[in-house]
C-alpha cells in the first residue's frame, strides 16, 4: 500500500538543517509513504530537485502490548554534516510523537475496523487493517503461532 502527499515544508532552522528544500518563499515537501505489510513503512521525501531522503522504520513486537522500533535514515545530500545533528532532530519529532502515543485511550486500538467510528483521513489504517486481517498476520496471530511453537 502506498500513498503520495505534498505539503508545505517547514523551513530549516540553525540548530536544524536536515531538509533539502531549496530557499524558496514557500518551499514543499513530496512525501511517499509505502507500507509493506507486516510492520515495515518506506517513506520517501524529496523538494522537487535532486535532493532526497529515505526513512526505513520496521517494527518488531516483543510481546502482546510492546514493540521494538528501527529506523534507518538516508539521504544524498549534506553528508559531510554530523549525524548527530539529524538524530537530535528525530530525537525531538519522536520525543513529541511518542508523548501523544502514550496519551491515548485505550492503549491499543482494536483490529476490527467494525469496532471504532473512522472518518475519512483514517483510510490507511482502515487499508492496513484489512491486509493485516487478511494475512492473519494481526499481532494475535502472529503471538498464536509463535506460542504454539514454544
């Protein structure tokens, strides 16, 4: 499953400079976001030059309510910059992300798509739900067989 978007892109900052946007008035951002079933995301940025990056996030659970995240970063551009600087940028987008994850009720939300009201802009986990189910590749199936194996 995949989807594009293009938005407006933030501009880089001094403590910052990760993006490729050329200094432009009011520079966008051209997102493709894949997901390859079970638990990986490919999410590819580019500014409508040759400047770009991928992010590759995989999760790997580790049990019924807990997963483990990986994330690998690339991209063709200012690469005698530090990596520091990048990680210090997604150490602060995924610090703001994971205070949201772990404010919502209920912890986890259901696979069953009958069981919540979803609106327009949830089609992607409604798409991803459905595959998921289809595959039984749900967490419980996945915690079944590996327990049956056990």
């Amino acid at each position: 499953m995949h989807y594009d978007i293009v938005r407006p892109e933030a501009a880089n900052t001094e403590k910052f400079p990760i993006f490729g946007n050329e200094e432009t008035v009011q520079p966008e951002r051209r997102s493709r976001y894949e997901l390859h079933l079970p638990y990986t995301i490919v999410l590819r940025l580019g500014w409508g030059g040759e400047k770009g990056m991928v992010y590759f996030f995989v999760s790997q659970p580790i049990s019924k309510d807990k997963c483990r995240g990986y994330c690998i970063i690339g991209r063709n551009y200012d690469l005698d910059e530090p990596d520091s600087v990048l990680q210090g940028f997604e150490e602060v987008i995924f610090g703001q992300d994971q205070h949201v994850v772990e404010s919502q009720r209920p912890e986890q939300g259901p696979f069953d798509i009958a069981d919540e009201l979803h609106l327009q802009f949830d089609e992607v986990a409604i798409h991803y739900r459905r595959a998921m189910n289809k595959e039984k590749l749900a967490y419980w199936h996945m915690v079944d067989k590996r327990v049956k194996k056990l």
